[in-house]
C-alpha cells in the first residue's frame, strides 16, 4: 500500500462536497501535469491511502484522510469542450489524462501548511520541498504515520 498528498481547491471539490457525495467517493478530474498524471496512472492503487489537502484557499492545509477508490481510466473532462479542463489533442481512442475516484473515510481537523513546514520531522515531505508544485505527491510511510498522529 503507498501513500499520497491530493491537492484540491475547495470551490472545485472540497471534503465536505467528497463526503455528500454517494459513498463518500468523488472522480479526481482535472490533472493536467504529466508527472501527477504519472503517479494516478502507474502507481496507484485502490486501497492507498490519501491526504486529502485544500489549496487555493485562505488557510490550506490537510483536511481529510481518503483512499484511492479505483485504477487510473481516462479522465472524460479531456473531451469536453465545455470543459475548463478540454484538452483539443486528447481523443477517446488516445487518451492524455487520467483519473482516479478516491473515497473520503474521515475529515480531520486541520493540519495547515504553515504547522507543517515547521514541523522538522516532516522536512522531507515531497509537497514541502521547494518549487514543489505537484497536486498529487507521494508519502513516505514514516511521515503518514506522523501526519496521522498529527490529526489525531
């Protein structure tokens, strides 16, 4: 099982929009960085864990623990020109973008960024690391286990 930051701006999708959804699970839509689209695509799996994080926002931070819900499959708001996320080069038959659904299981307290930078036990926090701009980076086991008991 691995684990991941998700990034999310809460006028998109927040965790209160994740928990009213049917079972808590929301379509993680709108990747449009190859890198991150990597990881959902390669690496993910159903049954991983998830920090899901608020950004874009007056406080951003880790409000949630989640799972990933489903394997990566093609990301329909690729194909959509209605879409802010359409992408013109992307057809059904060759897809760009991925998704996966993730499934919130708890929202938490907040953790804000500014505690977390601070925190010397999580200074090798993916996310952390300067010029990191990732909306989905990858958790070491070591510091899931502190954020973890960071929430409470």
């Amino acid at each position: 099982m691995r684990h991941w930051l998700m990034k999310s701006e809460p006028d998109e999708v927040s965790i209160d929009d994740a928990l009213a959804a049917p079972g808590g699970v929301v379509p993680w839509t709108g990747v449009r960085n190859y890198q991150a689209r990597n990881f959902m695509r390669d690496a993910m799996k159903p049954g991983d864990g998830v920090l899901f994080y608020h950004s874009g926002c007056a406080q951003p931070g880790i409000v949630g623990i989640a799972e990933v819900a489903s394997s990566a499959y093609p990301d329909p708001t690729q194909f959509d020109p209605a879409s802010h996320y359409y992408d013109p080069k992307a057809t059904p038959q060759e897809p760009r973008w991925q998704m996966v659904d993730v499934r919130v299981l708890r929202k938490t307290k907040l953790l804000p960024l500014a505690d977390m930078r601070a925190d010397p036990a999580l200074a090798e926090l993916m996310m952390l690391r300067r010029g990191s701009r990732l909306s989905i980076t990858p958790v070491t086991p070591s510091d899931w286990r502190h954020i973890l008991s960071l929430l409470g």
